[in-house]
C-alpha cells in the first residue's frame, strides 16, 4: 500500500536545487483536538511579553482600493432609473427601445423561462418556478404592450399566460455585453498577480475592525479576492479566534483533519507539518475533489529561534511566465493527470483520499481555475508511461525553477496574534525549517473557509454599504 509519510517523502534539496530554506516536506497530518498553550498548561494565564499580542494595525487592505473594484449590481442604485418607450416582436426575439436612444433584444424563450408572476416566480426564495414542462422554444407573445410611464413591459402569451417585467429589471439582464460585464465583475472580482515586492505592501487588517466594521471586513474580503492573501492581526493569543472571524465571514469547512486543526512541532509526528521541518511552497489537500479554498493559520505561539517564517508565492503568475516561456510545458502541467493522495489516521479517522487531476487546472476558456501543487502530498503512484513521466518532471522543475527565483515569492515571519489567510487555490504557502523541543513553543491553529460563502458575503457587503452611502 503506497503510503504518503514523511519518511517516503525526503525531498532532494527542493529538486531545482535552488532553495536552502525548503529541507524537506511532508503529508498534511492534523487532528481536531484542542491542545492547551504551554502556559494554560502550567496553570497560568498569563503570558510573556514575547507571546503578548501586539497592538492591531490598522487596516492597510484600503491602499489596494483607491480604485472601484465593487462595481457590482448595486451601482445602479445611483444610476437613473431606465425606462422603456416602445416594443416590437421579431422572429425569435422582442427588440426594446429605452429611453437613453439604445435598445436591445429579449429571446421569448427567456421571457417566458423568466416570467415574474407568483406562478412562475417564488418571490422569498429568489426562484424560478415555472417547470420546464410549461418552456417551448416555439413560446410566441399574443400581444406586447409597455406601460405609460415607461416602468413595465407587459406580455400576453399565446396560451393566454399574462407576465408583467419591470423596466429596471429587463435593463439589468440586457443581452449585452456591456451590461452582462456589471454582473459578471459583481461575480468575481479581477485577481492582481503579484511577485515579491509584495512583501512590501502586504495586506493587513485588524481583528477588532474586522469584527467591528463592515467596511473594514469589506476591504479584506476584496484584498482576498484581488490578491489572494491577507495578515489579520490583534486576534487573541488562545483557540477559537477563527471561529469567532468565521462568524463574520464563512463557516469554517471542515476536512478529514476536523474543522480546525493545530500546527505544532510534535513527536512521532504523522505529517510533516507537525514538525520543524521546512514546507515546500504548497497547496493543502490537493488530494481532496472539493480542495478548500481559503486556509487560516492563527499564530498563537511563535518560535523565538531563527526560523518558522511563513513563505507564500503566487502560483498563477509562475504559471503565465510557464505559458509565456515555455507553452509546450505549460501544456504538459495542463493535461497530464496527477495521483494527489493522503494516507493516515488522524484523531482517530483512517483515510486513504486519491484524486486524480493536473497541477494546473484551467476553465474552458483557458484561464487558470486553480494551481495543484504539493511536495508531500503527490502519490508515487503515476499513470503515465516512463517517457511522459520524464517530460512531466521535466516541466513541473522548470516550474519549480520559476517559483523559487527570489522574485518570485517572499518570506515574512508571524507574530503572535497574527492570522495569515490564503486563498489556497491560487497562493502558495510554506514554512522554512525550526529547531525547537517537540511540544515546543510554536503553535498555530488552522481551519479552511468556503470561497463561495465569502464572495456571497462580499457582494451583501458591498449592496449594504452603497445603500447606506
Ligand atoms: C500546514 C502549513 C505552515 C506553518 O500546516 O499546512 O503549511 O507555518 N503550515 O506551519
Ligand atoms: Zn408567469
Ligand atoms: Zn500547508
């Protein structure tokens, strides 16, 4: 039985040979059980001056922001309200004109798909329910009227069925690209790729205004979207500091390693992350179909040592300088199918997890979705044959290569109270080597958020605060 243990995974100097800092890696091995801080185990609650949370810095996500990035379906709200002058029936279309000289064109199909009435239209769950049974590509208004005042279109069908749209919400949904461009920036903010000069203007938000205010929670979430990381400080030095955030922002998702794990320095330990061995620059469960998106670390007690920094890099921007520099490898990383596989048991649950993807993974229209990246958590196992093995390595060193040029990623080091959050399907994180006792000093607590929950989050943020603006 192949086994993804630290032991098997030894890495050789980080292959592309270029990173002292990276000594070896290891699987992923967490459990959910709540440790004590060394001096709540010794029966008091006080902490040293070292472990004392510093002051929380103000938020710095705003420089990223002097530009709009928000410009979601709420701008309209400052927009004037758009009204309809005349209607006509095409072949398989409604042309309406606007107020503003434009028009544009409605499928019948769609209209009848998306009729408003309280048939069609549950109003509390935001849902469709006219059935598909009811649709029929042959759908025909019987007659088209627009309202005096230009706020509504009303349409009596064929069969007699009566819809009524709002001009504001036909304007909203034109088959245009210039208005589909206000829905889909609401959908998702544009990324910015970064480098290492980024160490010089990491994003940073603190724990209070986070809890506190809606705009500050707004910033960072748009930081996370933008650039893909955020450092959070001021959290209280103790577990439990990422569910309180969590309330604010996603749920936490739990994994086969429980809902928050602890990262510590530990004996016999199951997974290299539970040493003070160095982390490669990596993924965390790649080897899960449904990868979290979004990773939590909550420095709770550093190490006082040299060593124990956090390292993060931006797995997209290697991957365009691969598309750029070299597009036969680029394809290589794109098509063939790696084994990412985690085998243990932590906390008492026995897993042996498999899946099968590329290290980069693109949408169909060839944007990058995610990057699958991880030393300790690729199988031995590998189902190509020995020539496009040889040419996969070929092209993952030379990513590698790219990825560990000093340009390329950045080193910063935690402090206590500090909560680094990474959007684990673009950033890479690692961890240079420590040496410490086992059951030693550094302790952080993990957990993974939903990208899902916090664009929803986002976009109600930015409706709530434009309103009230
Ligand atoms: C991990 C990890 C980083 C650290 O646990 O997945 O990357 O700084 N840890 O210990
Ligand atoms: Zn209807
Ligand atoms: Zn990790």
């Amino acid at each position: 039985m192949p086994q993804v243990s630290s032991s098997s995974l030894k890495v050789t100097a980080m292959q592309a040979g270029c990173h002292a800092l990276f000594r070896r890696g290891g699987s992923l091995m967490r459990h959910s059980a709540k440790l004590m801080l060394p001096s709540a185990r010794a029966g008091t609650t006080s902490l040293s001056a070292r472990q004392r949370a510093p002051s929380a810095t103000p938020t710095l996500c705003d420089q990223y922001f002097k530009r709009d990035v928000s410009t979601s379906v709420t701008s309209d709200l400052h927009r004037p309200q758009p009204g309809l002058v005349s209607a006509s029936q095409g072949h398989n279309t409604l042309k309406v004109w606007w107020r503003e000289e434009e028009s544009d064109e409605y499928p019948y199909v769609w209209l009848r798909d998306n009729c408003q009435c309280p048939d069609c239209f549950l109003r509390s769950a935001s849902s469709r329910l006219f059935r598909v049974s009811g649709l029929s590509l042959d759908v025909r208004p019987k007659d088209v009227q627009v309202s005096d005042d230009g706020s509504f279109l009303h349409v009596v069908w064929e069969d007699g069925h009566r819809s009524a749209y709002e001009a504001k919400w036909l304007n909203a949904r034109a088959f245009n690209p210039r208005k589909q461009s206000v829905y889909n920036s609401m959908y998702r903010l544009p990324q910015e790729l970064w480098d290492s000069d980024m160490s010089q203007r990491i994003p940073r938000a603190s724990f209070d205004e986070l809890m506190e205010d809606d705009a500050a929670l707004l910033k960072m979430l748009e930081c996370m979207e933008v650039l893909g990381f955020t450092v959070v400080s001021g959290a209280r030095l103790q577990e439990g500091e990422l569910h309180r955030l969590s309330e604010r922002v996603s749920h936490l998702v739990p994994s086969n390693y429980g809902t928050t794990f602890i990262v510590r320095d530990k004996r016999d330990a199951s997974n290299v992350a539970y040493t003070g061995q160095g982390l490669d620059l990596h993924h965390d469960l790649v080897c899960l179909h449904y990868k979290p998106c979004v990773q939590l670390f909550h420095c709770i007690s550093q190490f006082p040592g040299k060593g124990g920094d956090s390292v993060l890099a931006d797995s997209f921007r290697i991957a365009n300088q691969m598309r750029e520099l070299y597009p036969h490898k680029y394809r290589v990383l794109t098509e063939v199918d790696v084994n990412f596989r985690d085998v243990a048991v932590d906390g008492g649950l026995q897993f042996d997890i498999i899946a099968k993807r590329p290290m980069i993974s693109l949408r169909p229209n060839g944007e990058i979705k995610t990057v699958n990246m991880t030393t300790f958590g690729r199988d031995s196992y590998f189902g190509v044959s020995p020539e496009e093995a040889v040419s996969w390595y070929d092209a993952y060193l030379t990513y590698c290569d790219l990825l560990y040029r000093p340009e390329n990623h950045f080193a910063f080091k935690m402090e206590v109270g500090e909560i680094l959050i990474v959007d684990n399907l673009r950033i890479l994180h690692g961890r240079t080597s420590y040496q410490e006792a086992y059951e030693g000093e550094r302790l952080l607590e993990g957990g993974f958020w939903d990208w899902d929950m916090m664009r929803s989050r986002r976009r109600l943020l930015q409706r709530k605060l434009q309103r009230s603006s």
